[in-house]
C-alpha cells in the first residue's frame, strides 16, 4: 500500500515576496535600533577618551611648567636677582589672581544690590 500526499496549500507567489519584505523591514528596524546603541556607546567612549586625554595632556603640561620653574629657582643662589624675580612675579601672580576673584565676587554682590534697588528681585 502506498499512500501519497497533496500538498492542498497553495503557494501564492505574491504572499512570498510581502513575507520577504516584511521579513527584511523587520530587520532593518532591528539594525537602526542596534546602530543607534552602538553609536550611542561609542561616542560616550570616545568622549571619556578625549576628556581623559585632555586632563593628563594640561595636567602633564602644567607640572612640567611649575615643577621647572620652581627646581629652577631652587637651584638658584638666594641672593640672585633672578631667582628673587621669579619668587616674586610667583607671589605678585597668586596676588593678582585673589584680587580678581574678590573683584568678581564683589561685582556680582553689586549688581545683585543694584537690581534690588531697581526693583528687580535678586
């Protein structure tokens, strides 16, 4: 005895190709989306990279600067006009610099007061 079997089910050759398309809008979303995160991460990467990067590079440059300037001037005799002009270009830098953030933390007081009186809230 032998028994065949019909395939009954048609196959609609319009049904395939929507299937295919279908299949592959499906995968492209699933790439965009992918893309999208991997992108994300790699530039979250990246800009630790850089930033990292920047910090050592100015941190390297500033040591290098002050820890010369100051071996430099240490190994200068005490009474030396140089070694004194470093010392106090160093103190009258440090001066300057505490003036001007005295200066802007007055001014912003100033104008806070000056609003007040204009009728502005602070």
């Amino acid at each position: 005895m032998s028994t065949t079997v019909q395939d009954t089910h048609e196959h609609n050759p319009l049904s395939a190709v929507g299937e295919a398309l279908d299949s592959a809008a499906e995968a492209f979303g699933e790439a965009t989306s992918d893309a999208r995160a991997s992108a994300k991460a790699a530039a979250k990467k990246v800009k630790s990279t850089v930033s990292t990067g920047v910090y050592k590079g100015a941190y390297g440059l500033s040591f290098g600067i002050v820890f010369g300037a100051v071996f430099l001037t240490e190994l200068l005799p005490e009474s030396s006009s140089l070694r004194r002009g470093f010392e106090d270009g160093a103190t009258d830098a440090l001066d300057s610099i505490a003036s001007r953030k005295l200066q802007a933390l007055s001014g912003s007081e100033m104008e806070e007061e000056h609003d007040v009186f204009e009728g502005h809230p602070a």
